[in-house]
C-alpha cells in the first residue's frame, strides 16, 4: 500500500513541470521565445529524471531502501516522456516537420546530431520497461540491453553542452552528477570482479 501512495505521489510530482509550462502557456508567461523555453525546460526534465532513474541503485545499495527499485522504471519513462516531448517541440514547432531544415540543422549543428542520437537509444529502454520484457529477454539480455543508459546519459551532457556554449553551469552540474554516478558504478563493478577473483583462486592448505 504504501509503495502504491509513493508511486502515485511520484507520478503526479513529475506532471508538475509539464503543468507548469501549460499554466505558462494560458497566460503568456512563456516569454519572446516561448519555444526555447518549452525546449530547454524539456530538455532539463528529460536529463534529470534519467539521472534520477541512474541514482536509484546506488541510493538502494547505501540506505538499504529496497522499496526504491519499485519505482525506477515509472521514473524511466518519465524521462522518455520529458525526452519525447523535448523531441517533438524541436520537430514539430520550431521546424514544422520540414525534413529539408532539419537536415541543414544536423548539418550545421552537430548537437542535434548527439542529441537524437540520445533520444533513439531511450526508445528501446522504454518499449522493454516491462515485466514481460524482462521474462522475453531473459534477466541478464535485459541488464546488457538497459546499460545504454549510461551512452544516452552521457550523449544528453554532451547535447547539453554544445548547445549552451556559453553558460555552461547547468551542463557541468549534470555532468559531475553523471561522473559520481559512473564512478560509483566502476567502483562496485570492480569490487565484485575482486571478490570473483578471490572466491576463484584454490585454497592453500595450511602448513
């Protein structure tokens, strides 16, 4: 029950950013460039809420919070959700889904390029986000598959920072968030690999 009231509590928490900017929009509080402020503010959702869904494990793994698991893939697709829509405003209302323009944009501006790239890899992180997945996969295909999290992580910094250039503050607090997230994970991964190694080796009988 309580894992129940926590997941509805999370849903609505990640419907807030998305009401925010529908709230902005009924009563022009989105600015000149309504646009960019729909894109950025989609484009930070999307980046944060995957590295919230990365920063699960280890929150599990230090606090002993085991309920926490429960509620990482609903946060997963929210990220794909936020990623979606980040996706659509640049496709949709800034280039009207003119393939020409958008062409001539991935050829001057190899962000979009990175970017994309991000955004196709979530695809399949989202279309196996199901207990049916994990069970057709098979455990381990399914971990091996989801680890591109991590590549579509570390694309959506790199869009982040060649799009801002300048002020580059926002994309350097992601980025040293993802670092500690991926060192963490080196870190266990190398200490198993030792405990492997160590369980592994023959027993020396003692003099």
């Amino acid at each position: 029950m309580t894992l129940r009231l926590t997941k509805i509590a999370i849903f609505l928490a990640t419907l807030i950013p998305l009401a925010g900017l529908a709230w902005k929009a009924l009563h022009d509080g989105l600015g000149a460039n309504p646009i960019e402020v729909i894109t950025h503010s989609t484009g930070d959702w999307t980046l944060i809420l995957i590295l919230t869904t990365l920063s699960i494990t280890p929150l599990r793994r230090i606090t002993h919070q085991y309920w926490l698991i429960g509620v990482r893939r609903m946060i997963g697709l929210f990220a794909f959700f936020y990623g979606t829509l980040h996706f659509l405003t640049y496709i949709w209302l800034d280039k009207f889904f003119d393939i020409h323009e958008m062409l001539k944009d991935i050829a001057k501006r190899p962000f979009i390029t990175v970017g994309f790239s991000a955004f196709v890899l979530m695809i399949p992180l989202a279309m196996t986000s199901t207990a049916w997945s994990i069970r057709r996969l098979g455990g381990k295909n399914w971990q091996r598959l989801h680890r591109l999290i991590y590549v579509t992580a570390i694309l959506g910094v790199v869009h982040y920072t060649w799009l801002v250039k300048a002020d580059l503050h926002k994309p350097i607090e992601y980025g040293i968030v993802l670092s500690i997230l991926l060192l963490y994970r080196v870190g266990v991964w190398a200490s198993e690999k030792r405990k492997q190694r160590a369980t592994s080796m023959p027993l020396r009988s003692r003099v």
